[in-house]
C-alpha cells in the first residue's frame, strides 16, 4: 500500500521552538488537553513568501503584535517544503478557532489553498499525514476528531478548497493504517 509506504518511510522533520528562535509568550500559558485537530492555512503569508524559519517567525510577530495574542497561535505550521514547525505546545490552549479552541490542536498550512491559488505540495500533504499519524500515536488524536476552521466559523475560507479536499482523504489513510481494533477500542 502506498500510504504505508509514504508513512514508513516518511520521517518527521520538526523543527522545535528553539531552533527557529521563538520568542516567548507574552503570558503564561493556559493549559488543555488536545483531543481533535483544526486544519488552517496562513493565506498571509503564501507558500510564495515562505523562507523556512523566518516566515514563522514573521507569523509569530503577526499574533503577537498586530492581533495581540500571547504567543503564535497554531500548536504546529508545516511549510511547502515539509518542514513541520512546532507552535504553541500540544497541551497548551492556542489560539485557531474562536470558540474552538479547547481541547483542539491548530495545525497550519503555510501558503493560500483557496482555489486556482497556490498549490499544495507532495512534500506538504506527507508531512500533514505523517504528523497526523504522529498525534494519534501521542495523543490518540482519532481521525474522525479532525475538523477545518471553516466548519467552526462559516465566515471565514481558512483552510481552502484544497485543504478541504484533502482532509477527508487523510482521514481515510490514517484509519485504514490504525486498523479496526484500535477504532473498536477507541470507541469504547
Ligand atoms: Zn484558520
């Protein structure tokens, strides 16, 4: 199965607060426990302005001073070429989705994925499987707990038709890869 393959294969490249020279949050954190995941994409920056650390830090300045928020608020960014950034910490409320927050991980694709926009990446779509793959096994984040912003917030185009198309697919992969005993345990 190719899905297999990818995830085997696949290594996480994460990248920690420190090695892309995070500054602290602003106030103590609020602490939670992450049981379903919200897909984002930034728009602002795109994949075009993305240069690795750098363009997450700019996001980081952008919460932190022109929306005022303590600290980035995605708990993960994965940029176009795979890189997987790490955010707030997992068990850490962030700040995605207003009213949405609790209990959910942000995880933000760094580019614009509405349509005929930017495209999404092999290497992007890998590490967004792989990091999925990733919380099931820390946190036993279940595939069917994943949602998109836009589902909270019918306001708002985040994370794109593309995002969107795809988050079902991933939902598929993960839970033909978790197997049917580990879903009859989970569902419990
Ligand atoms: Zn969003």
């Amino acid at each position: 199965m190719i899905e297999k393959k990818i995830l085997k294969i696949g290594r996480l490249q994460l990248l920690s607060r420190a090695e892309w020279c995070a500054e602290p949050p602003k106030e103590p954190y609020e602490t939670h426990i992450p049981r379903g995941i919200i897909f984002h994409h930034s728009a602002i920056p795109g994949a075009s302005d993305y240069h690795g650390w750098r363009t997450v830090k700019e996001i980081q300045r952008l919460h932190q001073q022109d929306r005022g928020f303590s600290d980035i608020g995605y708990h993960f960014l994965i940029g176009p070429d795979g890189i997987v950034f790490e955010g707030r910490p997992a068990r850490v409320l962030g700040a995605h989705t207003k009213s949405a927050n609790q209990g959910n991980l942000g995880i933000c694709f760094i580019g614009d994925y509405r349509k005929q926009r930017e495209v999404l990446t092999l290497s992007t779509l890998r590490a967004g499987l792989t990091l999925c793959y990733f919380l099931f096994q820390w946190f036993e984040i279940h595939p069917s707990s994943y949602r998109w912003h836009r589902q909270h917030n019918p306001d708002t185009e985040c994370p794109g038709e593309q995002v969107m198309e795809w988050i079902p697919r991933f939902q598929e992969i993960l839970l033909s890869l978790i197997g049917n005993d580990t879903e009859k345990e989970l569902l419990k």
